[in-house]
C-alpha cells in the first residue's frame, strides 16, 4: 500500500506578499485599539460616576456644615441634657448626689441610701435601685419625692412606704430605679444627609431639657436654697482684724 501525499503551494505575486505584513500589522492594531478604546471608554465612565458621587457627597457635606453651623449650640445643650438624663453608664453615685441635692432644697433628711444591683428592664436600658430614707415633715418629703420625678439622671420611684415617726415628722422609705443605657456602637456615614428630628423627638428632647440637673452639671447656675417662713437673711458682717490690737 502506497502513501500518497499532495503539496500544494500557495503562489503569491511579489506585490501581494509586499501587502501581506502591513495588512497583518493594521489589523492588529486595530484589534489592539478596539481593546484599548474599550478599557478606555470604561474607565472614563467609572471616573465620571465617582466624580458624580464626590460632587453629591461635597454638596451634602457643605449643607451639613452650614446645618451644624447654625445648630452647634443648641445641638450641645441638647446632647448634655439628654446624656444626663440616660448615662451611659451605671448612674446610682449621680442620682445619689442629686437625691441628696434635692433633700437639701427641701429640708428633708436622707439616711440609709444604698445602691443595689443592677437590672435589665428590657433591650440595651438596665436600671440600678437605690435605697434610702427621707426623714421631714410631711409636705416637704412629699415635695422631695416629686422632685426626684422631674431631675436627671431619669428614674422611677418603688415600694413606698410613707409612716409617722412624731407628730411634725415622717419618714419614708422607698427605692429609686435610676436608668441608664450604652451609647450607640454605630453612626451614620458622614456623607448621609442630616435627618431632622421629628415632633415627638423634638418634645422629648425639651422635656429632658426640662429637668434639674445635679449641682455639678449646671454650669453657669447656682443653687438656690428655699428658705424658712419668716426667717429674715442674714448679712455679713466686717470681721475685726485681730492685728490691729
């Protein structure tokens, strides 16, 4: 059996084979080209939607800054009251100090104040309870307990118990939840839009705006002290130098 194999040869003119490189070459630059216009083209459009995106989050931001401009004070006063008013942290020496800042506006007289455990009262808000006795006349400690519901930090009187220990003077004993709550882990992307508060958020936040603060916290303002039916204020008196004798 006999291979049998056939050549053919391609005959080309001169001119022709003279043609065959450029027309390789121009056609593969122009696929190189169409690639490269391509990637290009992709590249600018992505470029065009971040500087889009940039533009907004500029205009966002300016706005954000005109807003914080015009609100700054107000924003802080607001941010202090509410944080007084829910710390982040276990309150029970902050309401301590306001019950026995308060007791002293009303003359009344605290002793036994303890602070007990804490407590979960649902989600992220726990509460710890403190113990005491208020000791006064009968008004006045009643005027004191009211007191309590509207000072920071927010708390929730329990297990009253009102009893005559003479006949001018009472004594109450009772617990206070004093609440608290971790501030939030996250915030919003610095180039969202301010959200404005809404009517309810804005009532609550003039409400804890509202209540007395402790001593320490109200900077700029001094405690005023009740006085007695009748009593008459006492004026200073110019001491005597002792070296002049």
């Amino acid at each position: 059996m006999a291979l049998i194999t056939t050549e053919r040869s391609v005959n080309l003119s001169p001119n022709l084979r003279i043609l065959l490189v450029p027309v390789a070459g121009v056609i593969v630059l122009v696929m190189l080209s169409f690639f490269v216009m391509r990637e290009m083209v992709n590249r600018i459009s992505l470029t065009r939607l971040k500087v889009n995106r940039s533009l907004k989050d500029v205009k966002v931001l300016q706005q954000k800054q005109i807003f914080l401009q015009e609100v700054t004070d107000q924003t802080q006063v607001q941010s202090e009251a509410a944080t007084l008013a829910l710390p982040e942290r276990n309150p029970a020496l902050l309401a301590m100090a306001q019950l026995r800042n308060l007791a002293e506006r009303h003359f009344v007289s605290l002793e036994n104040v303890a602070a007990g455990g804490e407590e979960k009262s649902g989600g992220e808000v726990a509460t710890v309870v403190i113990s005491f006795d208020a000791i006064g006349r009968l008004d006045r400690v009643l005027d004191f307990l009211a007191s309590i519901q509207k000072s920071a930090p927010l708390a929730r009187l329990d297990n009253v118990k009102i009893a005559q220990q003479s006949q001018e003077t009472s004594i109450v004993t009772a617990n206070l939840k004093a609440f608290w709550a971790p501030f939030p882990q996250q915030i919003p992307a610095i180039t969202e839009p301010v959200k404005q508060l809404t009517q309810e958020e804005e009532e609550v936040l003039s409400q804890l705006m509202q209540l007395m603060l402790p001593p320490f916290f109200a900077a700029g303002q001094l405690p005023t002290t009740p006085s007695l039916p009748g009593a008459q204020p006492q004026v200073p008196s110019i001491r005597t130098n002792p070296f002049t004798f």
